[in-house]
C-alpha cells in the first residue's frame, strides 16, 4: 500500500492561496469556508489535493443574516464537503436565526447528503437536538467536540464522527469514549492548532497522530490509515467518491 499523506478535515485557509502552496502542504485538506459567498468565490477551483467546503458560520452575524437557504442549495450540487455549519453559544447571532439556518441546511442534506462539518462551540445539546429532529445523521463529523460523557456517547449512537484537534488531545477520555471506526483528524487552523508544535500550517497532524497514537495504544502510522479508512467509510456512506478530486479518489482506492 502506498504511503498516505495527512489528512485533514477542517481547515481555515486564505481564498486566494495559489494550487501550488496546497499541493506543497503534503497532506490533504478539506477547506471550510464560512458562506456560500465565499465558496463561490472558490467552487471553479480544482485543486488536486483539496477540498472546498460549502458554509455558514454560526458565529458570523453577517453571513447567518444574508444566509438563503434556496442558493445554499443550489451550490451544494458543487461540492462533497459542506462546511463550519452548526449552532455556537458564545455568538452574538440571534439562537432562534441560528436554529431556523441550521435546521434548513440539515434538511438540504437530507436530500444531497455530504460530508458535513458541524460546529458545536457552547451549543452541544443544541445540536444534538436538531440532528435528531432531523432523523437523519450520514455523513455527519463533530468538529472540535466538546461534549460531556452522555452527549458524546448519544452523539456515537446517532452515527457521527469526530474529528479530533491537537487541542483536544488533552482529553482521553473523549477520545476514548469515540469508536475508533469514528475517528478522524483536524488542525481547524489556525485556531485548533494555535498551541501545535510548530509549524502551525493546515494539514500538519503528526503531533495529533502522535497523541492519539499514544491514547489509544497503536502507531502513528496506524492511526493515519485508521483515520483514512474511517473518511472512505463516510464518503462512501453519503456516495460523494466521485466529487473527490483524482488524486484523492485514488489514495482512498489504495486501501483496498
């Protein structure tokens, strides 16, 4: 089998960064926009070893306020990864404007499944409760999770996966609490790698491999193919294979 770069499921990355200093990351990155606005600013891109992401920041009172659910539909035909959606606490965004954007994209999704990235941030049972209003959990990562004991084992039970930073490493006994089929990796630079040994760039996960390794008694090299094997069981289970770049496409058909 050949060797697997990092993979990275959420990232913040400048609009403007050129193909060549992705391709130079030697990892693969899933990159979370903050609203359609921004995607279309990226979604004729075709880069060979990331991928753009469709969002709406909860956080953001501009975008959850010019948010409208029937272009976000559209666009969502444009790309497998939707991206930083969710419900934050600490916003200053209204929760009832918050909960009624959320809610529609969830139900979009009910329709063209993708992968989906959710944020989470002092809104944990929140989100719980509109996943589970929506009957319907494909395809669905816990970014940044924050959940206590019982809200992390009902998010298992609901089909999610977590996507783990180095600043979450602290945590076992989240961790341990995961599945490990559940597992997968994230820098969400630059903040959940504001505390990473250098260099703090998107796609730079050994540190986190390193820890988790540790946590769960197995090898870093372990655990990155653990971690691809886990996102080919997920693209596979919303059928976005085919919206994967080559290269991507072909690492995941190296596991076989």
């Amino acid at each position: 089998m050949r060797q697997l770069p990092p993979l990275d499921t959420h990232a913040h990355v400048a609009l403007d960064i050129a193909p060549h200093e992705l391709e130079n990351l030697g990892a693969v990155v899933l990159i979370a926009t903050r609203s359609t606005a921004e995607f279309q600013r990226v979604r004729s891109r075709t880069d060979r070893a990331s991928v753009w992401g469709l969002g709406c920041h909860p956080g953001l009172v501009g975008v959850q306020q010019a948010f409208e659910i029937d272009q976000f539909q559209e666009t969502l035909h444009a790309t497998p990864y939707v991206s930083e959606i969710g419900l934050d606490g600490s916003s200053r965004v209204n929760p009832g404007m918050q909960l009624a954007n959320f809610t529609s994209i969830l139900d979009a999704l009910e329709v063209v499944p993708r992968v989906t990235s959710i944020h989470s941030y002092r809104a944990t049972r929140p989100v719980l409760d509109a996943l589970k209003a929506t009957g319907e959990c494909s395809g669905i990562i816990l970014h940044w999770w924050l959940g206590d004991a019982d809200e992390t084992r009902e998010a298992v039970d609901l089909g999610c996966y977590f996507s783990v930073n180095y600043a979450m490493t602290k945590n076992l006994d989240m961790l341990r609490a995961v599945p490990v089929s559940r597992l997968l990796l994230e820098t969400d630079h630059p903040s959940g790698d504001r505390f990473s040994p250098p260099p703090r760039r998107p796609g730079h996960l050994e540190p986190v491999e390193r820890r988790l390794a540790k946590a769960l008694n197995r090898s870093p090299e372990e655990v990155r193919e653990l971690t691809w094997r886990n996102f080919g069981h997920l693209a596979q289970s919303v059928e976005v294979e085919a919206l994967l770049p080559a290269a991507v496409r072909r690492m995941l058909q190296s596991l076989t």
